[in-house]
C-alpha cells in the first residue's frame, strides 16, 4: 500500500504582490480609453507617474531613471521641432510635444500599456514609430529627485 504525498501549497498559493505591475494594471484602467477628462484638461500627469513607478523601483532596489520621450526630429532647416506622439490606442483624439516615462533595466514602465516592455517593443507598440528617448534623471540621481 503507497500513501500519495500532495503538497497543497502550490495550489492554494497566492502569487506574491508586485506593486509596480499592480498599479500599472490599475493606472491603465483609468487610460485605457481617454487620457484627459471630459472638460479637455489632462486626467493624470505622466511625470507623476513616471515618479511614482521609480519611486516603488527603488523601494524594491532597483535603480531606474527618468526618461522624456519625443517624436522623430522634423527635417527642417527652418525649424527645430519633433514630430507629435500619437498614441496608438487613442486612435488620433490625442496628441503630445512630449512623454515621460519611468525605465528600469531596459524596460519602460508606461501605464497607457499596463505591463513593461522592452524600450524596442514600446516605441512601436505604443507610438506605431520610432521615438527619440532622452534620460532626464539618470540613475545615480533618481533617489535625490524623487525625493525633493
């Protein structure tokens, strides 16, 4: 007679909490159709954001940095412009001069998509073309500006 062995902590286990994916999941239910309000006015900041996430990566010890993102520069000697981000899930209703985003080992961490993607697989799947992406807060600085 063989008595089976079943180990029930695999199925009853509950997956451990990641905050930061946690609050993309719920950021990005409140950008999934609309970034701004009824009114017109903006429904969240992405600089806020962008902090916030860095803010959780660093509790975690991770050391991520601020990104700003733009469109391809304009090839026009007459001017000095970006072409505009347009967001791929709003279909055209919104444009921006600019974008700022929260990266942490390669990966942006960007709630209009709710998951982290490679910064390769976020230009396009974000934006539909390639973006410019600048550090603005390197890594050795995000602690002092997070917490100013």
């Amino acid at each position: 007679m063989s008595i089976e062995k079943h180990d029930h902590r695999d199925s009853n286990r509950e997956e451990p909490k990641n905050p930061v994916l946690d609050y993309l999941v719920e950021k990005n239910k409140t950008l999934v159709d609309e970034y701004h309000t009824p009114d017109g006015n903006y429904a969240e900041s992405c600089g806020n954001i962008a902090v916030d996430i860095a803010k959780m990566l660093l509790s975690s010890g991770k050391r991520p940095e601020i990104v700003s993102i733009t469109g391809k520069r304009v090839d026009n000697p007459h001017i000095i412009a970006n072409e505009p981000l347009k967001p791929v899930q709003y279909k055209g209703r919104i444009s921006w001069g600019a974008h700022i985003v929260c990266v942490c080992e390669g990966m942006v961490y960007d709630p209009m998509i709710g998951r982290p993607l490679s910064k390769e697989e976020y230009a396009y799947e974000t934006f539909g073309a390639e973006v410019e992406m600048k550090t603005i807060v390197t890594e050795d600085k995000i602690e002092e500006f997070v917490n100013r």
